[in-house]
C-alpha cells in the first residue's frame, strides 16, 4: 500500500464511522426509549439527541445545510479526538442504562455492547 492508497480497515473503519454507528445506535436508543419504563428512558433519549446530532451533521452538507447554527459546533464535536470523541461519549450514555431498572427488552444491551467492541476493534486495528 501506498500513501495514497489508504488500506481497506481504514476505509471500512471510516465508512462504519460516518454512515452505521450512530443510526443503528440511534435505532436501539429509540427501541430502549419506546419499551423502557421510568429512569431508563433517560439515556435512551440523550444518545438518541446525540445520534440525531451526529446523522444531523453528517448529511447536512448534501442538503445544504451546513449554514445552521449548530453545525459547526456539531462537526467539530465529531471531528474531535480523531472522530473517536462523540461516539464514545454517546455509547457510555447509552450504557449507564445497563444498571437501571425498568428496562425491558434485556437483548438491547448485549447488541449494544458487542456492536461498540466491534466499533473498537476496528479502530484498533486501524492504529496498527
């Protein structure tokens, strides 16, 4: 591989950044969000304000939109840290609903977990 032929990991690892993390993470805070009861909606609203953010900005471009008040400050949220920051901060959200009561439908939290160690690893692997 050359300088300009970027390895496939990195192309994959900024495809699933830019267009699959945040809407499926998005979809299992709304489904924590629709079934939960009580506290653990909390989160579950949050990482989903966070995931809107985060789709937000990422197509605002395409549609013109980047003259919106907050999208600056959106991308540069996302852009923080090597694009590391924003979907770290929306998963540890996320997470803190795994100690909570009330919340049904117990699979989310697994899906969740796996899906974020999946998202780690090829971040690793694109550091090596």
């Amino acid at each position: 591989m050359s300088f300009f032929e970027p390895s496939p990991i990195l192309l994959a690892f900024i495809f699933v950044q830019r267009f699959v993390f945040f809407e499926v993470l998005g979809l299992i805070a709304l489904l924590r969000l629709i079934v939960g009861r009580g506290i653990a909606r909390v989160p579950a609203l949050l990482t989903l304000l966070i995931s809107l953010a985060a789709i937000f900005a990422t197509f605002a471009p395409v549609l013109n939109l980047q003259s919106l008040p907050l999208y600056a400050d959106i991308a540069r949220l996302m852009a923080s840290g090597g694009g590391m920051v924003l979907p770290l901060v929306a998963s540890a959200v996320f997470a803190t609903s795994l100690v909570l009561p009330q919340r049904h439908w117990r699979w989310i939290d697994p899906v969740h977990v796996v899906g974020m160690l999946a998202f780690l690893g090829l971040w690793v692997a694109t550091r090596v």
